[in-house]
C-alpha cells in the first residue's frame, strides 16, 4: 500500500486550458460507455475499443508493484465480444443493478498523433434484490484514447481498483 | 433486475459536440437544485420546476417493468409546494445530513422547440447523529427541460432509484 | 443538525454561463489536487495554496452553530509543510489507498480583482489491507481561490464534512 508516492501518477504535460477542452471530450465518451453498460448492453461494450484495443483490471497493489497482472485481460475487440457473450449468457451471478459514478477526469498528456492519455476516478455501486446500494469497486481508469471513426475510441483501458475484497463473480465489464 | 437490456436506456440523438455543450448547462442546473437540497431549503425546490412540471420518483425494479407507479408524484408547482411545506414543518424523521453527489450527467436529444432530454446518475448520502455517511439512495435522473425565464427548468423529473430497500422515512426530495 | 435552511448556503452572484466557465477551471483545478493527494504526493499538497493560504477541516455541526473551530487548521504554506512532512514520515496509521471523488462544483461569486467563491461536494473513499473501500468522510469544499503563478491557487479551502464519526487517525488533507 502507498505510504510513499504511487508509480501510477503521472505528470500533466499540456497547458491546463488544453487539458480541460480534452477533458470534456473524454467526460462525453465515459458517460456513454457507463450508459450502455448500465443499461446491461454488454454486447455494446467491445465498440468502445479499436480494433486492436486493449483492456484490463488490475489490482492497485500489484499495479503499484508494476505487476499489471490482472483480474481479467481481453486485447482485441474479438476477445471482448467473446467476453461479453459468455456475461450476457451467464446466469452464474445473482442478478442486480449497475451504477457507476465517474469524476475526477484528467488528461495528462496528447501526442502529435491526436491520442490522449487519460484518467478517472469511479466507483461502481451494486444494488441486489432487497439489499442496499453498495460499494462494489472502486478505483481509476487510466486510458488511452484515440480519433478514430468521428470521435474516440479506447485504444487501452487500464481498470485499476482500490477494492481489495472483490465478490468472486466479478465478470461484468468497468 | 436487468439481465437483458434495460427498457429505459436512450441513445443520443444529437452530435457529441453538442451533447457536451448542453451537459454543461445541465450539470450547472443540477448542482443548484442540489445545493438547494443539500442546505435544507426545500422550500426553493418547486422553483425548479415548471409551472405544470412533474415529478416523480420511482424504483427502477417497477420502471423496467414499464410500471412508473411510484413512491412519490407531484404535478404542477402547487403540489410541489404543498409537498414542501409538510416536509419543513414535519418532525417525524431523524435530524441529518443530507449530500448529493452528481455525475455522468448526459444529454440524449433536443428537440426543435428547444427542450432537452438529460440524465444524470445521483448518490444521495446521509449522515445522522453520531453515525458514519452511508448511501442512502442511488440511482439515475431522467429529465426534460426546457428554456424559460432565462434559464432551464425541470418539465418533467423522474427519478429512478436502484436501492431496493429505503428507509420508510423518505420524504425529501431528490 | 439542519432542519431549517443551513447558514453555509450562498446565493449564485454571476450570471450561469459566467459560473460554468469558471466551474470548469475549478474543476480542473480539483482533479490535479485530488490526483497529488491519491498518489500520496502529500509533499507537493501545499503548492496548491497562495503563500498566506488558509486549509481548515470543520465538522458540518459545528459550521452551522458558525464555530468554525476544526479538526485541523493551518494558516500558511509552512505550516502545511510541516504538516506534510509529519504525515509523509508517519507510520502511525494503518496503510491504506485513498480515492476521491469530487462533484457538484458551483462557483457562486467573482470579485473585481479576480478571485473566485467555489464549492464542491466531496466523498474521500478508504480501502485498507483485506476490506472494502468504503466512505471515509463526505462533505463540502468551500473555496476562495486566485490567479496567480499562471493559474488557480486556494487563497482559503475550508472542508466541512458531514460525516460525525470520524476514525481517529485522520491527519491526511482532504
């Protein structure tokens, strides 16, 4: 756990007038991919991604171990339709809601080839049948992000979360 | 609960561009209601309605269900208020604080006469006396609003909450 | 505890599209010090206040009787060093991950000479070793921040949290 600096901060490297315009942007572009995922459209999710793309979750503590072994790793868009049709299929988990909040967001850094290094916070409330809404995760995204098809798409998300008890039927994307 | 989509997603209608412009001018209006709200001035909470706005809030478990019969419903600005006055002078519930914590605010369609359709996803803390904060109630704002009197106000406001269990003593607004 | 309107409430003195603007600066001004203080970066916490700055923490019952007397206070960036430096060198505190999560930004006033009247709704989420995240402290930023140094700075930060249990080992800054 960090009693020193994390390894995950990173520095802002662009003016703050441009990181706020970037900012909105990528607000834009997680409010509708915690949208569809709240509504249950898992099958929506891979088209977030390129092509290419790629997604993990990590625990922090191995994230600030620089060990990104992860609690799932889907690269490509063909690994996270598959992922998403075995979770749309399964009824291994007792049903509930979704609910994320995301703030926090910042970007840090554009390259000249117009991607965009971003991060934002958010914590992932469940709501069972007859329970209360609870903390189910929480912790950062931390993306990158590129043009492409008129307006973004994730070419990497990294889910690292705080949390360090997670129900074991976690399969649901962040 | 959801295990195939949810009946109430909404996909944006309008560019992203503008999607980002008029969730600014949304979240500015959610966050006085909430400042409102969150300082005990109930009595205010009906100004941000229109004068036959309506509101209502109910559990998401009836609304996917396409049932919107609801813990509360109020038509028109005078049962609004009503509403309002009976909360400021009860006594029947606990002291506490109450916070609202707003994200995700996103803006689905416009239409020509200038009213938005807008959702947002809410956490209502609370704290009493001698206790922690704990999440009194989750879930997502579905509104309409349209341009009057120099600003926005709400149309309509539904509220849909995820917490399947809330204390009996719910009066307060959302 | 509120039952009547809350003496912490400020009426919005500028115009809507003026207090947008102005949030979104606020905002992005609240991410970069979230993000220094989730890292642990707590030496660098005081380059966000003016060399005079003033960082309180005050209980919401005690703001409302408006005695401001508080958890914490320090007048001045060295005493924020000091500050800084007694956390960072501490090794009284269970080890934990820190996240925040920051809303509801509202400024409701600009001076002539610049400086802006902000507040924000805050939740400070705590994971420790082997638990959950859960709600540490929530509450309210209220703000007075300046230009100077090419960008914002916290001439005063008051936190009042509504939380009233608080774990006896809070000395992180919020």
């Amino acid at each position: 756990m960090i009693e020193q600096a994390s390894i995950l901060f990173r520095s802002r490297k662009i003016s703050p007038e441009r990181a706020v315009a970037l900012a909105r942007e990528v607000e834009a572009f997680n409010v509708e991919y915690c949208a569809v995922l709240d509504a249950g459209l898992v099958e929506q999710w891979p088209d977030f991604f390129t092509e290419d793309g790629i997604y993990r979750i990590t625990a922090r503590e191995n994230a600030e171990l620089n060990m990104p072994v992860g609690l799932v790793y889907a690269h490509g868009r063909n690994m996270m339709i598959d992922r998403a049709v075995a979770i749309s299929r399964t009824q291994m988990f007792a049903p509930r809601y979704n609910l994320h909040m995301v703030s926090n967001t910042r970007v840090t850094d554009e390259t000249q080839d117009g991607s965009i290094l971003a991060q934002a916070n958010f914590v992932l409330l469940q709501t069972l049948v007859e329970g209360p809404s609870t903390i189910h995760m929480a912790g950062t995204f931390y993306d990158r992000l590129v043009r492409k098809e008129g307006g973004l798409l994730l070419q990497e998300r990294q889910v690292i979360y705080d949390t360090t008890i997670i129900a074991n039927d976690l399969v649901y994307p962040l």
